[in-house]
C-alpha cells in the first residue's frame, strides 16, 4: 500500500520556509501570513512525526532530516510546475514562438518561412526578433536561434552556420573618383562599422580584415558605427559605403545585383548561428518539426556550401 501523502499546502509552506530559511519570506512568496506558514509547517510535523525546524527567537533552521527533505520536495515541485506549463503548451491553437537573432530573421528566415508554412500548414509561427535572451522559463518562449560561440549547456544546442564575413557594398562604388578596385581603394571609402561584432569580442572587424589583406588604411574605425548588421547592409545596398558582413545572409542581396563582393577574402569567425532549446521542449511536435526543417534547410542552402 502506498504511504500517505501530506497535505499539498503543507509541502508548500515547508519547501519556500526550507529555501527561504524564513518565515517571512515563505508567507510573502505564498501570499499568506507568517502564522499560516508556520500552522502548515506544524501540521506537516504532526504527518512524520518528527520536528523539520529549530527555532530560535528570530530564526528558523533545518534539522538533519528537513534538510534531507527539502531537495527532493523542490524537485518536485519544480517538475510540477513544468508539468502545468506544458500542459498550456498543448493548446492547438497557440503558435510556435520562436525568438531569432535580428538580421538572421530579417535576412534568411523570413524569406524561407513560406517552405515550413508549406510543410506543416497546421502550425502556427510567431517569430520574434529580439537580441534578448530567452529564458524559456517564463517568456512562452518555445526554441530559438542565438548567435555567439556556444556551448549552452543547459539547452539543447545545434550549431547552424558560421558567420564567416566579407567585404560588401553597391556596384556604383565601381566607379566615380576613386573606383573601388583593390583594397588599397578603401582608403578613399567609407568603412561601415557593427558595433555587434565589438560587443562579441573576437568577431572579426575592420582592422582584422585589413591587416588580413595586408593594406594600411589610417584610421581604421573611422566611418559609422550601426547598431546591426542589417542596418550596415542597408547602408551598403544605398552606396552609403563599405560594410563587413555575414556572406550567409547577404547570399540573395548578391544574387539580385544589389550588393557585390569587390574582394575575395573571407574571414572566418568562432561565432555561429545556434538553434537552441530546452531539450524537454523537443518532445512537443512543432518544436521537432520546426527543427528538423530549419536544420535541412540551412544545411541545402547553397550560401553555406562548403
């Protein structure tokens, strides 16, 4: 026969006084006074038959066998409390989230979301393009795709594409004055920056791809400073000058004629594009399907050949 189980409530105010080591701050997280914490605390003594707390004046503090109780109720409750969240996730009409790194959404995923509407027409996408990191916990969010130089090994975590980066910009700097021709040229361009690549740290810049091509240009940071690379490749398709980029997601603006690659030299870079996720969260269908699809289609894509 199994044993019986305490009252919930008491488990509960047990748990948060245990984490908390107070009272207090157990009944002003569950929303009750202190007495009823400590009510429920006694009633769950009563149920074992053994004291869970010394008490002192001004404080509480775990026995040898609360203590020993504590891990495997929070656990418990842990689970508990995913189990309710996935149960909200099993509503057919609520969308995938999925949460993406700005330009990667703005210049690869969105022009290749019509395949998977095509594929899987019964699931709903709602994409987020958001620098934020998803915390999962909270935010609804059910995958997304990161960029930096992993692990993540608290999630489920495939590497996509790097992003290895070129010199881009429009065919009309081809003539003029000074027509860009040789790196040499690019001293009498405007460089465009992506402070993006500064806050990663080892992403490379301007400096690095010069220095690669063995040029002196004076004054390397010199030119402005974007806040994203879509913006820099906006810049660039207006003749607004010269930008370093992603040569995966600038793949369809060098087909269209709107950007060309005036050099042949590529850097490569430790950052990749990520598809990230819990990795309960792949137990629910969309999420699979989702993966599965952006995993193939990255991997077909011909930007990343080789």
């Amino acid at each position: 026969m199994r044993s019986r189980l305490p009252p919930l409530n008491a488990l509960r105010a047990f748990e948060a006084a245990g984490r908390h080591a107070s009272m207090s701050a157990a009944a002003e997280e569950l929303a009750v006074t202190p007495a009823a914490i400590s009510h429920q605390i006694k009633t769950l003594e009563e149920h074992f038959r053994f004291p869970l707390f010394h008490r002192t004046v001004r404080s509480i503090r775990l026995t040898d066998r609360g203590a020993a109780l504590l891990p495997y109720l929070t656990e418990g409750l842990d689970l508990w409390r995913q189990g309710c969240r996935n149960l909200e996730t099993l509503d057919e009409d609520a969308p995938l989230v999925i949460s993406s790194a700005p330009v990667f959404a703005g210049k690869w995923l969105v022009r290749r979301l019509a395949e998977f509407n095509a594929l899987h027409p019964e699931i709903s996408v709602r994409l987020d393009g958001s620098l934020s990191i998803a915390n999962f916990a909270g935010d609804g969010v059910d995958a997304a795709i990161r960029f930096g130089t992993g692990p993540y090994p608290d999630l489920h975590a495939e590497a996509l594409v790097s992003e290895d980066v070129i010199p881009v910009c429009s065919p009309d700097l081809l003539h003029g004055d000074h027509p860009l021709q040789t790196p040499q040229d690019l001293a009498h361009h405007t460089l465009l920056h992506v402070d993006w690549f500064a806050a990663a740290g080892t992403q490379p810049d301007w400096a690095m791809w010069l220095k690669t091509a063995g040029v002196n240009v004076a004054n390397s940071n010199r030119g402005p400073v974007m806040t994203s690379d879509s913006l820099a490749v906006e810049a660039a398709i207006n003749a607004g000058g010269v930008a370093l980029v992603s040569e995966f997601l600038v793949r369809q603006d060098l087909e269209s004629g709107r950007l060309i690659k005036p050099f042949d030299l590529v850097l490569p870079s430790d950052h990749w594009y990520w598809f990230v996720c819990p990795a309960e969260h792949l137990e629910r269908p969309g999420v699979r399907a989702f993966r599965d699809w952006l995993v193939a289609a990255v991997r077909d894509d011909p930007a990343d050949e080789g």
